[in-house]
C-alpha cells in the first residue's frame, strides 16, 4: 500500500485543464450530416459530418458577426452555413462563399480542430494542432474489439473533471456509496498497491475469498447458472492522462487461480471512462461497461448498462453535492489519506502538464 503521509493535504481549489491532449467530442453516431454543439475546455465547438462522413470540429462562432454555426446547416461536399448571413466555411475553417459579394476577405476563418475517430468515439485535440499525435489517443480498445460487448451512455456532470477522477482512481467509496450494489466492507479493508510511469497510473486491489456483492452474484450466475460460494475479486484501475480511466473489474470462484492470471472460472469487465471538461465546473463524462462473456446477449449488455447507470447516478449526485461544498468553501485544503495516493498522483501529472503548457505559451511570447 503506498503512503501518502509526505503530503498531507492537496488543494480543493479546481485544476485547469491541459489543452495538449485529446479529448473525446462526442460519441460517433451523435455526430452526422446535422451541426450539433458542444462546449469543450470552455469552448463551444460545432460538430458535423461532410458527406464522405468524415468528421469536422470547427469553432462554433461566425467570422462576421460570432453567430453559433451550431444553429446553421450543412451544404455541399464539406460546408458549414452560418445561420444568419449565409457565410459558407469548409472543413478547414476557411470561407468558401460570402454573401452578396465575389471577393472573400482573406481573414474570414475560424479555427479547424483536429479530431480522429477510435474506439467509437470522436476525439478533439483542443490546443497547439501541430502537437495533435493520433498515437496519443488512450487505448480504449475494449469498446472496439470482437472480444468484448457492451455499452454506454454519457453524464453531464455538474462538477470539475478532477473530481470524476478522485472518484474513479479511489474505490473504497463503493462501500458506502453504493452499499446495495457493488459495495462490501472488505473494499476499506483491503491492501491495494499503486505504481506510476510517465502519464500513467496504476491501483491493484484484490479481495480474495470474499462473498460476492449483487452485482457480480447476478453476474456469475448469468455465466454459471446457480453459482455459489466465495469469489476472488478483483480491481484494477490504469489512468491515462489527462482524463481517461480504465477499470479491470471482476470476480472468480474463490482459490481457482484468477489472481495468477486464470480467470476461466470468473466474469470480467472493464468499465471504461473519459472525462471531457466543459467548463471548471462541469464535464461530459463518457463512460461503457464492457464484458468478455456472453457476447452475443442484448440482454445482458442492456441490463449491465441500466444497472451502471444506475450507479453512477449515486456518483453524480455525490459529486454535485462536492463541487457545491467546494464552492461554498474555496480556500478549504483537502486532507489525504492512504486510499488517496492514485488521486494525488493524477493530479501531480495534470500539474506537470499545465506547467509545461505555461512555460511553452510563456516561451512562445
């Protein structure tokens, strides 16, 4: 288990969020041929298809007059309209067609972000597009893979980005939080270890010859029908900075090898989360549970995806209610614990990458 006792306390003010990295737009049949905006690190973003289907992320403001091009149509191969004069951009951002007359003003653009599509989302590069490395996109390669079914849906929440993470890097919260689902006391209990490389964070937690909690019952019962007796359970959480956590969740029939790497006797998910900031306060939080059994139920997928949903709603609600606190309360210090240590080292990165962000945009001046 890793100490934290070297830093007691961490800030409860909101971080920045970095602009050099990717950040998922939206999911990819959200977006088509129909504008559709969406705030982005505090800024509005139109989000549309050209006709070949590829997909576009322009500033979501007009040139002439900053009219949202959200509310405008598409036209032609790779056009946006703007709703109120008829000012036509391409995919790129730059003008085509100007109303009433045959010159274009040469500044009539507005800024083209990069996007890339994988893992059945669009993802958005926000800041210097030179940087814009689609190798930089966190391997989500469960919500594409023939080996795994699932689904999703996405939380507007009403908190900082940075608090989702708290919530997903730290799972002891499960046995209070969520005491009728997915919760037990041998979460508190337990040791867990934690390890870091680069932008990356890793939480090891294994609860051995535990009594399954609801969830995971029904879970194993849906695999082996009938099943009883004591599982092995396991919990392992891999960050990718700046906002995209993985879970490899499951449990196994108790003492069959699981924790040496056989999980033949057990079911297993991931329950996968990117985080997009929309503003210091607020967040679009996608997220699936996906699973490696039973591949071919839609049954089981939409009941795994309702009964998920259904949990994080007690997250959202937790997390409001924090972000509430933390504004009523903006010079109050947060106190660390033990359990904190994969939070406290999510945000050590986040800083680095603001700072290097600073120093970069300092150095350019």
């Amino acid at each position: 288990m890793t100490d934290v006792a070297a830093k007691s306390t961490t800030t409860a003010k909101v971080l920045g969020h970095p602009l050099n990295a990717w950040y998922v737009a939206g999911w990819d049949h959200e977006i088509t041929r129909k504008p559709m905006s969406r705030t982005i690190a505090k800024r509005p973003v139109a989000l549309y298809r050209t006709e070949d289907g590829n997909a576009v992320a322009l500033a979501d403001s007009c040139w002439h007059r900053l009219a949202p091009l959200s509310m405008g149509k598409t036209v032609g191969k790779d056009g946006l309209q703007c709703p109120y004069h008829g000012i036509v951009y391409n995919s790129a951002g730059r003008c085509i067609s100007m109303p009433a007359q045959e010159t274009i003003n040469p500044s009539a653009t507005v800024p083209s972000f990069p996007v890339v599509e994988r893992y059945r989302y669009v993802w958005i590069w926000m800041g210097d597009p030179t940087l814009a490395d689609p190798d930089l996109v966190p391997d989500m390669h469960q919500m594409s893979s023939d080996q795994w079914a699932g689904d999703g849906l996405t939380i507007e929440a009403a908190c900082n980005y940075q608090l989702i993470l708290d919530n997903l890097m730290d799972l002891t919260h499960e046995e209070f939080v969520h005491s009728s689902s997915i919760g037990q006391d041998e979460l508190s209990d337990s040791e867990f270890i934690t390890t870091h490389e680069g932008n990356k964070v890793t939480v090891t937690r294994w609860m051995h010859n535990i009594d399954a909690p609801p969830f995971w019952l029904k879970n194993m019962r849906d695999k082996f029908p009938g099943f009883e007796g004591k599982v092995d359970r396991w919990q392992i959480i891999h960050f990718d900075a700046p906002a995209t956590i993985t879970i490899d969740v499951g449990v196994a029939k108790a003492g069959t090898g699981a924790p040496q790497g056989d999980r033949s006797q057990g079911v297993n998910g991931f329950v996968m989360n990117t985080i997009t900031p929309e503003t210091d306060r607020s967040s679009h939080y996608f997220w699936a549970f996906m699973r490696n059994y039973r591949l071919d139920s839609q049954l089981i997928t939409t009941q795994l995806r309702d009964g998920v949903h259904g949990v994080f709603g007690e997250d959202e609600a937790m997390l409001k209610a924090q972000q509430e606190a933390i504004d009523a309360n903006p010079d109050y210090e947060f106190y660390n614990l033990n359990i904190d240590a994969g939070g406290m080292w999510v945000r050590r990165i986040l800083e680095n990458m603001l700072d290097a962000e600073a120093h970069q945009s300092a150095a350019a001046l």
